[in-house]
C-alpha cells in the first residue's frame, strides 16, 4: 500500500512540474491552460501523454537547420543571389510579411498548373517522373503499397535504372503500414529512401506529436507539386468506406521549384544528417510564364507561427472575399476574430467543410465557430459528394493558396507543412470557379444549427472547443 502511495505523489509532484513546463513553453494560452488543467487534475494519465504529445518546439530540427545553413552558405549564396532575378518588378500582392516568413522572395515567370483530384494529380506525377533527367525528390506523408502506390513504386524504380538520382521521404506515423518489402524494393534499385525519423536522439525518443505532413515532388530543380493528396488508392476514390474523395494539388514550372527544393533539402538533413549532391539549384524561367509564385514551408522548427501568421494576414487584407476550403477546420481565437472582422467590413467570407469529418472531435467543435463567426456573416459549406480533404484559400480576385495545411493547431503548430501561394489572373480564376462547383455541392449549414441542437450535444461540442489546442 505505501508503495501505491509513493507511486502516486510522484505523478502528483510531476504533474505540477509539467504544469508548470507547459505554462511557460506551450505556443498558446489555450493550450496552456488545456495541458496544465490536464496534468494537475489527471497526472497518471496526462503526464505520459505530455511528454509524448506535449512538446511544442522541435529543437532537434532546429540545430540540424542551423548546422545545414553554416554548411551552405557560401555554397548556396549564389542561388539565394540568383532569386532576386525573378522577384517580380511589380509588388506581390501579398507583400514582404509574407516574403520574410517565407525566407524566401515571390518568383515571378512561372508557369502552374491546378490538379484537380487524383484523376489529374497522379498522371501529372506519373509524368513529370518519367520526364525527370536528373533527380526525383519524393516526400509524401502517406504512402500506401497499393494499385496507385506500386504503379509510381514502379515508375521511380524503372527511372532509378536509368541514372536518375532519387530521394524517397515518408513520415513514418503517417505510412505506419507501408511494409519492409516495398521500401526494400527502391533500395534495392538505388533509391535512398529514409524515414523523418521524428524521434532521432535520445532526447526525442518519446516525441510522437510532430509530424511531417509535406506532401511534395521535384523533378531537376525544375518541376514541383505541392498539395493535399498522399499516395494510396483511396485518393483516387477508391475506398469504399471513404467513397468520392476531392482534392487539390498544383504543379509549378518555373524559378519557384528551387524554393520548394530547399524545404526538401532540410527535411532531408534532419532525417539523414547528409546533404544532396548534384542539385540544380540555377532557376529555370518559363518564357510564357507569368504567374508569381511564393513557397512557404511551416513548421515546429520556426521561430514564429508562420502557416497561422500567413493565413491571418491574408484574411485581414482582403477586401472582396476569403474562401476557405479546409477538412479540419478547428482554429483558434485569432482566426476566427480576423475571420469575424472580415464580415464586418462587408468581406465575402466561406468557409467550406466536409458534411462527415473523419474526426468526430472535429465534428463537434466545428459548431461553436458556426455560431461564433456566423454573427458577422460567415458562411459554412459543407461539402456533400464525399471526403473533403483539400487545403485552398481565395484571396480577393489576386491570390490563390494550394497546400498541405489545415486551419487547425497541428497545421499550424505542430506539422511540417508547405503551401504554394500564387498570384497569377487565369490561375486565380479557375480556382474561383472550382469552388464555385464546390460550393454547389455543399449545403449552407443554419449558423443557429448550434443552439438548435439538446444540450448534450451543446455541451460536448464545446468540450471539444477546449481540447482544440492539444488535438
């Protein structure tokens, strides 16, 4: 018994020292307060989950970054010389805040392309693959060894046996279920392929809350594809359980595919602790291209909260509308005032949302920003044909966002995300008119929906408001 009573007032004692951590590190006072409330009131079960899911800075990243940079500098001084080239001569849009997250400048002669779902995305890829003269670099969060996964399996391999350098990258959470043999299989082709491998060192031997959630290809520093879909059949529609899935992808041609070859080259360093020899890193204009394009990779390596950062500034600029398209839509309080003060200045605010979430904690907090942002105007959409998994924003008639974040704190806090910001007029236009089918695939959700529903529901949707922070 007295042994129970040690076992306990040592739980006790290191709940109120990870209260204490979590108050003075955690990102937000939200999540603060969640974790600190969490450990003093349940220590035995909060206190191994806080230093599992609890850390909000990925240090390790962090020096790895550093040391790559020392190891770079000089050597890549003339591609970062060579990119004001192509900044645009006209003022982006977006201007120097976005510019400065970013560490990089808007590239202007660029071409791009929107890739509608898998049915436009995958081909795209199969084909930039077979293209690829040079190099492949591969990153994707979820790769399946299915029919879609073992076709571009087999691609890589065949362009592997040609001399094509390849660098295949994967989350290790995400692909949990990717097998041995099909890893083995690239290997054996000369593939280099590696985990993220999160948990590197013994101090991040428990460290399972970041993720890399980048979903990205580059093909000779020339070609690159930034979007929402992973690698597996239920993309394409093909599970039967998820059904019609809509997604977004865009293919880049131009100066703008080295800045998302840079976001690469660090993942990959942190992974391996090894640069990649024989990269172009010389960008290639498109003659007829003219859409400007600004990559921002994001993450828990930054010393500021760049994916939330850029989509606050963004919203707090426009003027005409903001669309949102986003499956998780679980922001904080910033958010959901700019969002708010942007109804009140007469701004076409929509929000579109899957009708069924994947995540039932989702599901439920999704109706307290109904009732919250819905008193200024905000309008929710929520998609009906199927899984919603897409992450585009519409800015005004000027900009248009494709990438990998959600609206949610592990978009912007705690996942390595990339999003490609583009301001080119017929690229905007055709996004303006892909939600436009979208949003008559939706239905307008009642923004009293909220108070409509018994109290238990009211209840449970605003416990999962407060787990938000630390889902």
């Amino acid at each position: 018994m007295n042994g129970w009573l040690v076992v306990l007032a040592i739980f006790q004692v290191l709940g109120i020292v990870s209260a204490i951590k979590a108050v003075m590190e955690t990102r937000t006072a939200q999540g603060a307060i969640a974790w600190a409330v969490f450990l003093v009131t349940f220590p035995y079960v909060a206190v191994p989950a806080y230093w599992v899911f609890g850390r909000s800075r990925f240090v390790g990243y962090q020096r790895a970054r550093a040391a790559l940079d020392r190891e770079i500098t000089r050597r890549y001084r003339a591609f970062v010389e060579s990119l004001e080239r192509f900044r645009p001569t006209e003022g982006a849009h977006s201007g120097e805040m976005a510019e400065r997250l970013a560490e990089v400048p808007f590239l202007d002669r660029n071409r791009v392309e929107l890739l509608i779902n898998g049915d436009a995305m995958f081909p795209s890829l199969e084909e930039g693959i077979k293209r690829a003269e040079k190099y492949i670099l591969f990153q994707f969060y979820i790769v399946h060894d299915d029919t879609i996964g073992r076709t571009l399996r087999d691609l890589l391999v065949a362009k592997a046996k040609e001399g094509v350098k390849i660098c295949f990258l994967y989350d290790e959470i995400g692909s949990l279920g990717l097998g041995s043999g099909y890893l083995n299989s690239l290997r054996n082709a000369g593939i280099e392929v590696h985990s993220f491998n999160t948990r590197k060192g013994w101090r991040n031997r428990f460290q399972l809350n970041f993720r890399n959630h980048r979903k990205l290809m580059v093909v000779d520093g020339k070609e690159a594809w930034i979007g929402g879909l992973n690698v597996g059949d239920e993309y394409l529609g093909k599970n039967p359980k998820i059904g019609f899935w809509r997604d977004t992808h865009v293919r880049i041609v131009g100066p703008a595919a080295v800045a998302a070859q840079l976001s690469f080259v660090e993942d990959w360093y942190w992974a391996t602790g090894r640069e990649i020899e024989g990269l172009v890193w010389e960008p290639t204009p498109v003659e007829e291209g003219n859409a400007k394009v600004l990559v921002i990779p994001s993450g828990p390596a930054d010393d500021l909260d760049t994916a939330e950062l850029m989509y606050l500034h963004a919203i707090n600029a426009a003027k005409k509308r903001v669309w949102i398209a986003s499956p998780y839509f679980v922001p904080d309080d910033a958010i959901v005032y700019a969002l708010q003060l942007a109804g009140l200045r007469g701004v076409d605010v929509r929000i579109l949302i899957p009708e069924k979430p994947d995540n039932p904690l989702v599901t439920l907090a999704s109706y307290t920003y109904l009732e919250e942002a819905g008193k200024t105007g905000v309008k929710f959409y929520k998609y009906q044909k199927g899984f919603l998994h897409e992450k585009v924003v519409l800015i005004d008639d000027e900009v248009a966002a494709v990438g990998t974040a959600n609206f949610d704190n592990r978009s912007f806090r705690l996942n390595f995300e990339i999003t490609a910001v583009v301001e080119e007029g017929e690229f905007v236009r055709e996004v303006e008119r892909m939600f436009e089918d979208d949003f008559a695939l939706s239905r307008v959700e009642d923004s009293l929906a909220l108070a409509k529903k018994p109290f238990w529901f009211r209840f449970a949707a605003r416990l999962a408001r407060l787990t938000a922070p630390v889902q």
